[in-house]
C-alpha cells in the first residue's frame, strides 16, 4: 500500500505544529473513517474496537499500520469527554439536553466526570501505547471542546434561548466545563502525555458565514477555557492544535492569544487554505488544504493541479501539515482518498 519504504519521524509534525516550515511535508488527518482503513488495509477489524484486550490490540494494530503505511509521522486518536458526561447527546444525538434550568446544572454530577472518563477509555489509551510503532506518536487526547461540550448537554436551540433567559447559568456552564475539562487534560497528560506528541480537541464555532456564538460570548467566556487547557499542555512541553470548522475570522486573534500553537479545517466556500496560510503563517502552522468536498469530486489530474497550487502557495509562511480540510468520512471514494495521498507524497519526494 505504502509508495516507498517510509520511515515515520514524529518530529516532521511537532515542528510544523510549532510553526516551523518542515522539508518533508507531513500529512494530516483529523478522523478518517475506520471503513476506509479495513478497504485499504483488506481485513475488518473495527469490530475488535469492543472487545478484550486481545481484540483491542488487534483493532490498533490495524488502526496505527495504515497511518504509517499510508506515510502519516502520527496516529490521529482521542477519546471524546462526552462519554462521562450523564445524558450528553443534544448535539450529536439530536435529544433533549440535560441541563435546562439551575437545578439541573446544581444536581448535576461534575465531580465524578473525570474518574468516569479514565474508567471508561484508559484501555483504549494503554492499547495505543502498546501497538505503536517505532517512530510514531499521536496526535489527539481528550476529544470535544467546550462549545461542543456546552451544546451536548443543553443543545444549541435551547443554549439560545437559556442566553437570554438565564445569563448567569449561560455564563456559569460555560467555566463549570472548562474548570471539568481541564481537570480531565490534565490526569490524561499525567497518564498518556508519553504517546503524544500534539495534543488538540475539535470545537466547531462557526459555519459558512459567522460564528454559531457571538464573538463576545466566544472571546468572555469559551477562549478563557482554552487557554486553561492549552496551559496544561503547553506545562506538558507539547503544542496545541485546535480545530475548528466555519467562518471563525472574527474570532481567530482571540483564539491566537489562548496560545494554540496551530489550527486545522478548512472549507473553499470560506476560504482556499492558502488564505488561512497567508494571514496566520507567521504565529501558527496550518494544518489541512483541500476541501473534502473537492476531495470527492475532482479527477486525479485535477486533484494535482489543486493540491500543487496549495502546496506551492503555502511555502514560505510557516508549519503546515497537508491532508483534507476536514476529514475522511466512509462517503469519500477510496480511489480519490489515494489520489491525495499518492499526489502529496509524490510532491515531498517519494
């Protein structure tokens, strides 16, 4: 599967994370979905991902050999924060959020989230460490954000209204989970900073046109939360990627001063890559490129004419990392997805 004998170097990805302009161009995947992995590597194997130990080791032997067969420097894993949070699932569960009003939020049991997360994830996390191969880290840890945390538990139509209608609970929801957050970054860093080599989460902020929030309300009260995090990991001597989706250039110097070492997703209809490269190059790297959308649609002469032109437009302007600008659902054609990863590595000389 792989074009040349590839020897992964996790450090390609910390520098261009650290904003460092890297010879070797890394790649960069946020998620890519475990259905492209099993076509690509010719075995199921998602299934062993709820079994024992012994599964487990199977699933991540698989999981890690395609990203470095696939000529990745890291393994992109996390684990999302939502599965200890009781009655989560307003965002991505379309359900009624479990906090509605202050006596849902006083009632509510914050104090065991950290130790329900460990309990639930940490054999997935000791299975990583134990099937990673030479040369390699992840890139990842504690997945969701706290925009994304905030909505799953209310749900964004009701977070609305709750803005107006109770500002203080609005207000104190969003630090009661970055004040849980933190705590659970920093036992993870504590007990798998060993495996990482850049630490991120996903909070989507924006869509097409503007930000889901104000941009008051995401400068007040979500980047003071970030910067919690970003603390702990920046005390664990590692950089920090945020990633975001959506029109977020109102926000992005409030993001900046939270300390994010780089940012990742990218969408054409808001902006080429090379936007996002040209105004924010000089204080942070910039991970993805091409639009998964155009990932999907266009030819392999295409895809090169597409990707030469970022690539070359983002030389000269800091770290960047190259990959989809969002992600590789089991939607996109396989023959597409290596068209991609066959065009970059050809471009950084394999």
């Amino acid at each position: 599967m792989a074009m040349t004998q590839f020897e992964p170097n996790y450090e390609n990805l910390v520098k261009a994370a650290r904003n460092i302009e890297v010879k070797r161009i890394p790649l960069y995947e946020h998620y890519v979905s475990p259905k492209v992995m099993e076509t690509l590597r010719g075995t199921n194997f998602e299934d062993c991902y709820h079994g024992d130990d012994r599964d487990l080791d199977n699933y991540f032997h698989h999981y890690c050999g395609f990203y470095r067969d696939m000529g990745y420097d890291t393994v992109s894993y996390e684990e999302v924060v939502s599965v200890a949070l009781p009655g989560a699932g307003a965002l991505g569960g379309h359900i009624k959020g479990v906090i509605q009003n202050r006596a849902d939020f006083e009632k509510y049991p914050w104090d065991q989230v950290c130790d329900t997360y460990f309990a639930k994830v940490s054999r997935y996390f000791e299975a990583l460490r134990r099937q990673m191969p030479a040369g390699m880290k992840a890139i990842g840890g504690v997945g969701y954000g706290i925009f994304e945390c905030v909505q799953d538990l209310v749900g964004y139509e009701d977070l609305c209204y709750m803005r107006v209608d109770d500002p203080e609970l609005y207000h104190d929801l969003f630090f009661k989970v970055g004040e849980t957050n933190r705590a659970v970054w920093k036992r993870f860093l504590q007990e798998f900073g060993d495996i990482y080599c850049v630490c991120r989460f996903g909070d989507d902020l924006g869509f097409k046109s503007t930000t889901l929030l104000p941009p008051e309300d995401i400068r007040d009260l979500v980047a003071p939360q970030y910067r919690g995090i970003i603390e702990e990991v920046h005390r664990a001597g590692k950089p920090f990627l945020l990633h975001s989706c959506g029109h977020i250039f109102n926000v992005m110097e409030d993001l900046i001063a939270t300390g994010i070492d780089a940012k990742h997703s990218n969408e054409d209809q808001i902006a080429p890559f090379y936007e996002w490269v040209e105004r924010y190059g000089d204080r942070i790297g910039n991970f993805g490129g091409i639009d998964t959308d155009a990932v999907c649609r266009l030819s392999e002469p295409e895809l090169n004419e597409y990707i030469t032109n970022v690539v070359s437009r983002s030389v000269g302007h800091g770290g960047f990392a190259f990959g989809s600008g969002n992600s590789i659902p089991d939607y996109v054609p396989i023959e597409n997805f290596l068209a991609m990863n066959r065009i970059i590595r050809t471009l950084r000389g394999e």
